[in-house]
C-alpha cells in the first residue's frame, strides 16, 4: 500500500474508532507526537492512548481537507476534526499530521507541527 493510501486508510479506520483495524497499520517501534498529548513509544503505547482518546467520544469524524506525499513516505495532511465528548460537549478544530511510513507501516505520526 502506497503512502499515501495508508494515511487515508489509517484516518478512515480511525473515523470507525476500529482499533483492531488501526493496530495492523502501525510497526512495532512506532512512535507518536501531540501537541496536545505528548509522546507515545511503541505501538502498545499509541493504541491505549488512542483507546483512551476515542472512548472519551459519543461521535467523532476527521474529515481530510488536503493530502500530499512532501516527500518519499512522508505524508502531510492537513484535517478538521468534529467529535461530540461523552458528556455532550462539541469540539471542533482544524490540524496538521504528518505520518512516515518504513516498510509499508507507519513508524511515526506528529500532529500539530
């Protein structure tokens, strides 16, 4: 799967909130960056945050505004994100993502740079 086509599956995936899904894309060593959430180590890591973070939703929904290779395996994305938290409140903000692929899996997402 090209690059490109595995960021788009991975914010797909993520749209369904499907994390058995979303386990499958990332490598072993994957690390991962927040602006608003910090660092992750290790897919494990990056699965129980994102388990976390979905589980504080009733809704949520990335749309992708523009999508491009910057270079060999580096995706930058630029998305608005609409999600409705457990307790009713809305939230939407728009964002940056960058994800490297190595060997056909991500090896590195940073959102907010």
């Amino acid at each position: 799967m090209s690059a490109l086509n595995l960021a788009k599956t991975y914010f797909d995936y993520s749209n369904q909130s499907n994390m058995d899904l979303i386990e499958n894309l990332f490598g072993e060593n994957a690390t991962y960056y927040s602006a608003n959430l910090g660092f992750f180590i290790s897919k494990k890591e990056i699965l129980a945050m994102q388990a976390t973070f979905h589980g504080q939703y009733q809704s949520l929904q990335w749309t992708i505004d523009s999508i491009n290779e910057i270079k060999p395996n580096v995706v930058e994305i630029a998305f608005r994100f609409q999600g409705v938290l457990n307790d009713g409140t809305e939230q939407n903000r728009q964002g940056s993502e960058h994800i490297l692929v190595y060997n056909g899996l991500i090896q590195h997402i940073a959102v907010g740079l």
